[in-house]
C-alpha cells in the first residue's frame, strides 16, 4: 500500500514503513489474506489505550 499521499497530508515522513502498515491492519484483514511476518493493529491499540 502506498501511504505517500496520507504521508503528504498530514506533513510526516514515517521511518519506519512496517509500523504504518501495521497500525492500518486489521485484524479481519489479517485472517483473509494471511501473510508471514505481519502483524494487526491491536498490538498498538493496546499501547495506545495503555499510554491514555
């Protein structure tokens, strides 16, 4: 997926090209098109919900 068009709205380059992916997963997704290595959003949900 290309995020330079959200990258280029919001004003940021992310460095780190797997965490946007992975924060834009689900984990619906995840079970239909499974793919070694990828991870869902949930992991950063719970860090974010930890972190509020």
């Amino acid at each position: 997926m290309d995020f330079a068009p959200f990258e280029a709205r919001i004003g940021y380059t992310f460095k780190n090209r797997a965490l946007i992916e992975t924060a834009y997963t689900h984990r619906s997704y995840l079970n239909e098109n499974r793919a070694p290595g990828r991870e869902h959003n949930e992991r950063l949900e719970f860090l974010g919900d930890a972190v509020l």
